[in-house]
C-alpha cells in the first residue's frame, strides 16, 4: 500500500515534466513511423524506470533499452547500423518507434496489444507488467 501511495505521489509531482521526455528527434521518430507520441513517450518514460541490467543479463541500449536482437533486425530496416542505433539516441527512437509500428504490430492491432508485443514478443502471459507500467505513466501524462 505504501508504495502505491508513494508512486502516486511521485506521479503527481513530476507528472508534468512527463511532456518534455522526448527530445524532438524522438517525436520525429514517432511521425516519421506512425507511432503516437504519447505511447512512445510512456515507453522511453518505463524505459528510465527499469533498473540497468545484471551482469549476467543481456545488455540493453539507449534510451528505449533496446535488445541486441532486436538492434539488428530493425537495422535494416530503418537503412541505419547497429552501432547507430546502440549510440545514437535519434536512432535509438527511430529503431523503437518503427519496431512498435511494424513488427509488434502497432500498424494493424490496438496499440496496447503493440505494446504488449514490443515488450514480450507476442508470447502469451498471465500478466504483462511492462505493459501495465507504461499504460498507467501514459494514463498519467
């Protein structure tokens, strides 16, 4: 109960700043892909939320903590480098945005079903806590 109290209380105070979280290159990633902004935005805002990743993890990259497999499937397909994507904060949105859009699904499901497919990859799961997080940050803004 306590850290719900807490959470809500935090929401509160900087829920505000939220609408600043993108840098411009990150909205323009957003239009360029088709994503909406205010999803993108709760993303990268769950992104900053999540603690970094054991030593024994797979690392993640820039702003949007994307995955090394999925870094190098989207390369290709945004005409952009792994290494782009993994150290260009610009490219790391695009890379998130056109993956959201495209192979989670963004362009032909209801986008919290996209969501859900960016974060777990279409698996079938009794709960879909990335999810929950970055629809309740989205509820928030």
């Amino acid at each position: 109960m306590h850290k719900i109290l807490f959470a809500t209380l935090v929401a509160l105070i900087i829920g505000p700043a939220w609408a600043n979280e993108l840098p411009e290159c990150g909205l323009d990633a957003g239009a360029e892909f088709g994503a909406p902004v205010k999803v993108l935005q709760a993303l990268a805002i769950n992104e900053n939320n999540i603690p970094p990743p054991l030593p024994h993890q797979l690392p993640e990259h820039g702003p949007m903590g994307l995955g090394e497999f999925t870094i190098n499937y989207v390369a290709d397909n945004i005409d952009s480098s792994m290494e782009e994507i993994k150290t260009n904060p610009c490219e790391n949105y695009r890379a998130a945005a056109w993956f959201l859009m495209n192979e989670a699904g963004g362009n032909e499901l209801p986008i919290w079903d996209a969501v859900n497919n960016y974060y777990y990859g279409g698996r079938t799961r009794s709960s879909y806590p990335m999810t929950d997080a970055a629809r309740n940050i989205f509820d928030q803004m």
